[in-house]
C-alpha cells in the first residue's frame, strides 16, 4: 500500500495581480491536506474513490478532461508507464473546496507522487509541479501556476508566473488566522471578471497590479527580517486593491471586518475572492480573540497556523 499527503495553501499577498506578472507570496497550510493511498485489488480496472465529491469510478469511464482522470493518465505517461491495472486510488482531503485553500492542486500534487512511488520512478519536485500545473488548467483555465507551486515545495514560495519558484526565509514565525466564508466561490470567474475589467480600463487596473506587486516585495523583506507585525497594514492596503478590483463580498468584508474590530493586525481575503477564505495576522495572545470573531461573525471554519515554523 502507497500513500501520499499534500498540504494546503494560503496566499498571502499578490492573487489576481499575480496573473499579470506581478509576484505574490504564498504560503503552506498543513493543518489541511489532501491524502491518497493506492491499494492493490483483484480487479482487472483501476478504480478511483473520491468520497469527498462521491465518485466511486472506473478510470476508463470518466472523461479524459476529467482532472483526476487526467492527472493520473498525464503522470503514468510522464513516467513511460503504458498502462495501469489492478489498484484502488483513495482520495481524500480536509480542504474545503473552491475556497482558495489550494484543494484542487493539493489532491494533484498527492496524487502524482502516490502513483510515482507506487511505480517506483521519482519525479522531481520540478516534474510534480509541472503535472500539477496541467490539471490546474483543467480548474482554473488560465491560472498562474502559485498553487501548484507551493503546495508541491511545502515551504514559503515567493511567485513570478513562468519563473522558477524562489523560497525564502522567515525571519521570525507568524500567526495567521484563516476564516472561511463557506461559500465557494469560482476562481476561473473571479480571474475572468477582472480580466474584463482590466480591458475595459488598462490603466486603472494595471496601477492596482503594480500597486499590489510593490506590497508584495515589501512584504517579502519584512518577513526575512522578521519584521511580520508589519505586514498588518499591507494586508489592509492589497485588501483595499482587491476590493476596488470588485473580488471581495459582503461576507469577506464582515469577516475581514469581525478579525480586525477582534485586534488582528490586518486582514485581507485571499485567493479568487468573492467566497472562500479570508487570512488576519495575529499575535498569540490575541489569537483566540480573532478566532472567537471570526466564529460569531458566521465563518463556516477558523484555523490558525504558524508561518516559518
Ligand atoms: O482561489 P485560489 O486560491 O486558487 O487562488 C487563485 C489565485 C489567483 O491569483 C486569483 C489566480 C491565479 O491563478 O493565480
């Protein structure tokens, strides 16, 4: 029996500019992850069970768009794998879905090492990405490539769509508060809307895009200085951009505005927006205040991790 996990992700600072070749910063979330277990049976198909969107399937009845169809038939050909027999693919995942988490590239990125050591070729992490990325176009259509990337490195990643990942030092660990609106919300939409938007007024967006991208380079030196307090007012600053962009909610902004009105250092929603999650920074003795806001102001789930632990 194989299995594999991947983590979570939150970005911190930089989505939706990020698609237009701004950087943007990202983070892991181990506290949710996506897990597959491959299983030999007595069957002559390969079957996958997916309890999280009940499917319970045949690989060869499902679509070869199907992401996790084409996940694994992409990867075994990465491999020079002809062909699969014989196993049971379990995926499950603690991610909420289509709620900027990173679901969909975690249950990938677990996916694809779980069928490489159970054909015992490694791929490198480079090639994992890369896999990742593929179905992530199936998700998002025209997406940057942040989510693949740091769920695949498990570490900070600092993110320029098309180059190489750069990782970095956290100077001193942080407390992020993350808050779930609990309504799932389409990136593939958000990332649409403001690409109209954009073409309907360059300039204006293009100023939020360069605005956002300064954020996030000045966010990164205060993180490896370990100077996170901080990045409080940042989070409100591309919180602010984001919203004149038009991808906050009425529900992210009470989020936003319950960890704030708690003592959070800043807050900004994060990921596609318009649902999904939110992040506050904190400090420990304030965390559970925050949580407890967030609770009351109606967020489906709160968790808190610790970055650069
Ligand atoms: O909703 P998420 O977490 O998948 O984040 C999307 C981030 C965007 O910048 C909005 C899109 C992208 O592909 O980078």
């Amino acid at each position: 029996m194989i299995t594999c996990s991947a983590p979570g992700k939150v970005i911190l600072f930089g989505e939706h500019a990020v698609v237009y070749g701004q950087p943007a910063l990202a983070v892991p979330v181990t506290q949710v992850h996506a897990d597959v277990r491959i299983e030999e049976i007595f069957d002559s198909g390969v079957w996958i069970h997916a309890p999280n969107i009940e499917l319970h399937a045949r690989l060869d009845s499902l679509a070869s768009s199907h992401p996790l169809a084409a996940t694994v038939n992409n990867t075994i050909f990465t491999l020079g794998v002809s062909y699969l027999s014989g196993i049971s693919i379990l995926i499950r995942s603690t991610i909420p879905v289509a709620s900027g988490l990173g679901s969909g590239a975690a249950v990938s990125v677990a996916l694809i090492r779980a069928l490489a050591k159970y054909v015992g070729k490694p791929l490198t992490d480079e090639q994992v990405s890369a896999l990742a990325f593929e179905t992530e176009k199936l998700y998002h259509g025209m997406p940057s490539g942040i989510d693949n990337t740091v769920v695949t490195y498990a570490r900070p990643v600092y993110f320029i769509k098309g180059r190489p990942p750069e990782t970095f030092q956290v100077g001193q660990p942080f407390t992020i508060v993350i808050g779930d609106t609990g309504v799932a919300a389409s990136t593939k939409e958000t990332v649409s809307d403001v690409r109209r938007l954009w073409q309907e007024n360059p300039e204006r967006f293009e100023t939020y895009f360069e605005a956002i991208g300064s954020i996030v380079k000045i966010a990164r030196k205060a993180i490896e200085a370990g100077m996170p307090d901080s990045l409080g007012p940042l989070m409100d600053e591309n919180h602010a951009l984001l919203r004149r962009m038009s991808v906050s909610s009425p529900d992210l902004e009470r989020l936003v505005a319950a960890a704030r009105a708690a003592g959070a250092l800043g807050a900004k929603l994060s990921g596609g927006g318009r649902g999904g999650n939110m992040i506050a920074l904190t400090r420990p003795e304030i965390t559970e205040a925050v949580v407890g806001s967030l609770k009351e102001a109606g967020a489906r789930q709160v968790i808190h991790t610790q970055v650069g632990v």
